[in-house]
C-alpha cells in the first residue's frame, strides 16, 4: 500500500481515492476489483455524503446477509440476440471498468454468475426484466450488454420487486454501433438498490440512455462512461419523482480520455412530500489528450410540496484548451406560483394546472423515449404520482 505524504498519522498509508483520503479531481477517483482495497464508509466521505448510510441495510459495512437472488429475465431473444450465464473468470467481464465504491467492489466480489447479453444486427426491442429478492432477502448481480459492430439495437431494463439488492451493469458498445437504453428503477417502496453502471463506448459508437427513477425507499445509481476510441458519442437523461422519506441519487461521471469525442447530459427531479430527497452528482472530466471533446449537462429540480430537498454538484475538469465546447447548469426551485395563476385565470382547475406544469417540465425527458409502451408508461406514473399529493 502506497502511503501518501502531508497526512495525519491515522490516514498515513491510506490510498488516495478509496474513501479514505479526499481526491481533488475526478481523474484520482480510486478504483479497484478487490473488496478489501475499499475502508469501510462512514459517510464523511464525498462519494458517501448525501447518503444516509443506516439505510443502506448493511451493504456498505459487511452487515448485509446475502440471503436471496435476484431474477433476470431477457424477453425479446432472437438469432441477433444471446444470453449467456458466464463466470467471473470470463474474460469479457470488466472491461468497462472497475467498481470505485466498496458496495460495488462487494457484488463484483460475491455476485452469482453474471448474466451477458450480446446484440448484433438490428434486433427487435429487448427488455431486460430484474425482479428483487423478496421483502426482507438481500441479494448481488452482474449484468452485461453489449453490442457488436455496427449493431443498432433498443434495450429496456426494468427493475421492479422487494428486497435489497446491490449490483454492477457493464454497457460495452462496439465499434459504430448505436444503443438506446431505458433504465427503469419502479420498485417496491421498500427496495434498497445501489447500482454501479460500467459503460464504455467504442469508436464512433452511439449511447442514447434514460434513467427513469420511481419507486423505491433507497436507490443510488453511479454511472460512469468512457470512451474506447474517437467519435464516440453518449446522451444520458434522466427523470426521477420522489415522494415521502424517498431518497433517489444519481451519480454520473463522464470520462474524457480520448480525442473527438460527445457528451450531453440532462437529468430533471420532481418532489413532494416530507423528507423526500434526490441527489445528483455530476462530474465531466475532459483530461490532457481529449482535444475537440463537446460536452454538456443540465440538472433540474421542481419542489412541489415544503419539506423536500434537492442536492445538485455539477463538476466540469478540463485539462486542455483545445475542446469544441464545454458547460453545464444547474437550477433548483419551487413550484412556479406566477405560472400556476396564469394557468388558473383562464379558467383552469388549479389540480389541472399543476400537472399541465409539471408535464411541461418532464416533456424533454419523456421524447426522448423511443419505445412507445414505455413512454406511456411513464406518463401513467407521472399523473399517478400527482394524483398521490392531491389526495
């Protein structure tokens, strides 16, 4: 273990990075395959500090009992699509990256056999369907997507059920391929989930993500993206409704490594209800080589009722002056009084109003869904957790 110089005896030895020392930029940002590199968290730490660990049920301290499984489903295969149940010895495991939190590092470490599904060719949508342990079981995954050259392909992974669950997804887009993806978090409000998110993008490939965050008491999902080769080119949005006592976080970091590479990031939050609370975390890291990087991202949140909170960090490093663009925003406020009176001066019931408001402010979000069923969906689940506050 190599010590670090300038620290109080207590961190002497300690590895920059890992939780135990604070890092200055998101590119020391420690990461390791090994369980016992990562100190237990306390929650001072950075990457733990919006998180109210006692609610993590143990998965952060060893005092989660895995007792349960998780359940993956692959509706939609064809020639163009394989599942496969590999070992964590396959070779194709990782290359995505490394987990950079100790909970992640624990389901890489103890997961069952990880589920691979490889898209070539223009599939029919799949839908990728993670049902939880149980009320009350604990439970680790892997899962792999990942398309071939040139491929072009729709995926839904939809998580839904009880129970806690901690798990590592790996998203390894081919060379020239393009992937839209739609995350949905709909669990049942006692799920904890803390989700890791690998996705590397090949040259000149394409990511069209959506992360749909509705139910559970506890989600964390920490999605990291690097890039394999230039051109590369990755959109992630994000929309996420809390309610009582939910706590929702995001964590993104956007690794810029290589040259002539896309990045647009646009997450928005809704709240209502006591203690509700989202987090978002944004980090886009442009290093020294990525000369002509274009990147974005915008953060959002509309507090519909007192007593929500909304966390927003949006972090921009850029190591080099020779980048196409590079900005982002953040906004957080209250329902819009002004907007809601216009609304009702013509006539319009002031329930109505509000949700033509908040339908306005999710419509970015919501288009951006390819898959019809989904986006109906999602609008259904809008207007019902409306519908939940007026009554």
């Amino acid at each position: 273990m190599t010590e670090v110089a300038g620290l109080a005896p207590e961190l002497a030895g300690a590895k920059k990075g890992s939780g135990e020392v604070p890092i200055g930029s998101a590119g020391e940002r420690f990461s390791s395959f090994d369980l016992a590199a990562f100190e237990v968290p306390s929650g001072r730490e950075e990457n733990w500090r919006f998180t109210p660990m006692r609610r993590l049920r143990g998965l952060h301290n060893g005092g989660a009992v895995i007792d349960g499984d998780v359940d993956i489903r692959v509706d939609g295969t064809s020639d163009e699509v394989t599942v496969e149940t590999v070992q964590h010895g396959d070779q194709r495991l990782g290359v995505a990256g490394a987990p950079a939190d100790r909970v992640a590092a624990l389901a890489w470490a103890e997961a069952p056999p990880a589920t691979v599904v490889t898209l070539g060719g223009r599939p029919e949508p799949v839908t990728v369907r993670v049902a939880g342990p149980g009320v009350g079981k604990t439970a680790l995954a892997h899962l792999q997507l990942r398309t071939t050259e040139h491929a072009e392909a729709v995926v839904v992974l939809d998580y839904s059920g009880s129970g806690t669950v901690a798990d590592n997804v790996e998203v390894v887009l081919g060379d020239g391929s393009r992937l839209t993806l739609v995350v949905i978090d709909d669990w049942a409000n006692d799920a904890v989930h803390v989700g890791a998110q690998h996705i590397l993008i090949g040259r000149d490939a394409t990511l069209r993500a959506t992360t749909i965050s509705l139910g559970g008491d506890l989600v964390r999902i920490s999605p990291t993206v690097r890039y394999a080769g230039p051109g590369g080119d990755a959109e992630l949005a994000g929309l996420t409704f809390a309610d009582d006592n939910q706590h929702l976080e995001h964590r993104l970091l956007v690794d810029h490594a290589v040259p002539h590479c896309r990045s647009n990031v646009v997450y928005k939050s809704a709240l209502q209800g006591n203690d509700a609370h989202t987090v978002w975390i944004g980090d886009v890291l442009i290093r020294a080589a990525a000369e002509g990087t274009e990147t974005f991202e915008l953060n959002r949140n509309l507090l519909l009722t007192p007593g929500a909170r909304a966390d927003s960090v949006p972090n921009l490093e850029i190591e080099t002056g020779e980048i196409a663009g590079a900005g982002h925003a953040s906004a957080t406020g209250r329902f819009d009084d002004e907007q809601l009176f216009y609304l009702r001066s013509r006539g319009i019931p002031e329930s109505v109003a509000r949700r033509l408001v908040v339908r306005g402010f999710f419509n970015e979000i919501i288009n951006r869904i390819a898959v019809p069923a989904v986006r109906e969906r999602l609008e259904a689940a809008v207007e019902e957790e409306l519908a939940a506050v007026e009554s």
